[in-house]
C-alpha cells in the first residue's frame, strides 16, 4: 500500500504550484460553525531552490451569509462585518470558483484541521464536489524542524521569526503570513528532508503526529 494518505483517490499533483490559505468563520467550533471566507495565495515550487511567493497568484472571497445568520457578537473575532457578509458571493460559486483556481495544487494551512473541516462541509452543505487535494499542517512541520524554537501558535511562532502582520486574524494577512513562515522554515525542512518536495512537508507532518502517539 501507497504511504500517501490520498492514494486511494490518487489525484494529479503540481509540485511546482503549493496553496497557502486560511478562513474565517462564524465561530470556533470547525463541526458546526459556519465558513464566512477563505484566502488563499500561491507559491512557486523550483525543483531546486526556495519556493518564492507569487502575490500575482491569489484567491480571496467573502460567502453570502443569510440576513437571519449574521451575528453581530462575533465580527471582533474574524473582522468581517454585516454589509459584507450580507453582499458576499454566492456560497455556491464561491467554492466553485476557489475548487478551480486551487486546481492540482496542495493545500497548507496552520492548524490545517479547522480549515479543511470548514472547507469540506462547506462544499458538502452547497453541493460542490469534495477537494481530493492534499493537505499538509504547516504547525506540524514547524515544530518537527525547528524543536529549538518554544512556540505553539502561530502568534509565537511568527514572533520567533520576526514577521508582521497587517492585521491579524484577517484571512487575507494570515495567508501572506503562513507563507513568510514557510519560507523561513525553508533551510530546515532542506536540511531534514533532502528532496523537499511536497512529500517531504507531509513526512514532517507526520513525524509530529508519531511523536504526539508516542
């Protein structure tokens, strides 16, 4: 049996374009809350060299919320407010429009878990097929690489690296700053995994996860 966790769906892989993205939603809690948006940006992957971020390459949408599913107690968290949720893009098209801008690319995220899970119900509740795209934890590899650095989320660990962000837990900045973040762990995952391809951001991962069982 294939070591990849999607091997039973075997999907097309561009190893020379990875996806960054993040969401916002209405809460939390990823089984229940509802996706209000997602930004993503793209990096180009050299077969040799540092991957660079393309800012010419990105995707970024607010969902239509219904008037009756807006709530006001929570825009602090994620910054989006009423008239923007309420003139958002259809849920529909939203998602069919990231499903083919995202196309064979994988997916990283920080704490990929939340992001996946609103993404796939998302889909699953307006009826767009499901992503077989791969998903990597970039919170995983990090702490895999660089066990000197005492961070947990990714506040400390862009601290650590001394990155800003514009504005935090906007899904837009996040995104440029999980990228930034990747490319500072960029010598280390090199140095841990020789062919650093997208195979080796998902042995790091799970390296982290053996060791969490362990």
């Amino acid at each position: 049996m294939s070591w990849w966790p999607w091997a039973r769906r075997a999907p097309r892989l561009n190893e020379r374009r990875w996806v960054v993205l993040d969401v916002e939603a209405s809460g939390l809690d990823a089984s229940r809350d509802r996706l209000l948006a997602i930004a993503a940006l793209a990096l180009q992957v050299p077969e040799e060299g540092r991957p660079s971020i393309d800012l010419s390459d990105s995707f970024e949408v607010v969902l239509r919320q219904p008037q009756t599913a807006v709530d006001r107690s929570n825009i602090l968290l994620h910054g989006i407010g009423v008239g923007a949720q309420r003139a958002g893009m259809d849920p529909r098209d939203a998602l069919t429009a990231f499903a083919g801008w995202v196309g064979e690319s994988p997916l990283i995220a920080f704490h990929s878990a939340f992001d996946e899970t609103m993404i796939r119900r998302a889909l699953q509740a307006n009826k767009v097929p499901a992503l077989p795209n791969p998903w990597v934890d970039l919170a995983q590899v990090a702490e895999v690489t660089r066990q000197d650095v005492l961070a947990k989320s990714l506040d400390e660990w862009l601290q650590a690296f001394g990155i800003t962000v514009a504005v935090r837990h906007q899904a837009a900045a996040d995104t440029l700053a999980t990228a930034e973040l990747l490319l500072q762990l960029w010598p280390s995952i090199r140095t841990q995994r020789a062919a650093a391809g997208f195979k080796g951001l998902v042995e790091l991962a799970a390296q982290r996860r053996w060791l969490q069982r362990s």
